[in-house]
C-alpha cells in the first residue's frame, strides 16, 4: 500500500494507463479476428479491406506505445503474408 502522496498518485496514474492499454488491446484483438474471419471466407478483396483496418489500430497502438513498434510490424508482416496467401490460391483458382 503506498503511503506517500508521491507513490499514492503513481497508483491511479497506473491504474489509469492499465486500463487504456487493456482497451486498446482488446480493440486491436477484435480488429485481427474480423480480418481472420472474413480471410476464412476466402475473399481476397474484403480480407484486404479488413486487413487495412488492421494495419491503422496496430500503427495507432504502436505510436502509443501501448505495443512496441517492431511488434506491430511484425505482426503486419504476418497478417499480409497470409492475405497473400489466400490472394494467390484464389488467382489460380479461375
């Protein structure tokens, strides 16, 4: 328990940070699972839409540093070379 006024405020701004960066995580998950849904339907087009989306809230998170920004673009690269993927079996699948 903080005792000094010092530390006392260092808990509710602690408090205060936790709970954003726990919001934006959860806004970030349910970006990426909309992008996986709609890349599970085999839609290239949609999924590049959704994957947009995606790209926008991890960059955002990054430059809040609520997430580190090697990490956003590692996951970006991920997610894009699965939408590449998809892109290419539907090519060749006309």
């Amino acid at each position: 328990m903080a005792h000094s006024l010092s530390a006392k405020k260092r808990d509710r701004q602690n408090l205060k940070r936790r709970a954003r960066n726990r919001a934006r995580k959860e806004i970030l998950k349910e970006t990426v699972k909309s992008f996986t849904a709609v890349l599970a339907t085999g839609d290239a087009k949609k999924a590049a839409v959704e994957l947009n989306k995606v790209v926008q809230r991890l960059d955002k998170t990054a430059a809040k540093h609520t997430i580190h920004k090697k990490t956003a673009a590692r996951r970006r690269s991920r997610l894009t070379m699965r939408l590449n993927k998809v892109a290419a079996g539907a090519g060749t699948a006309k």
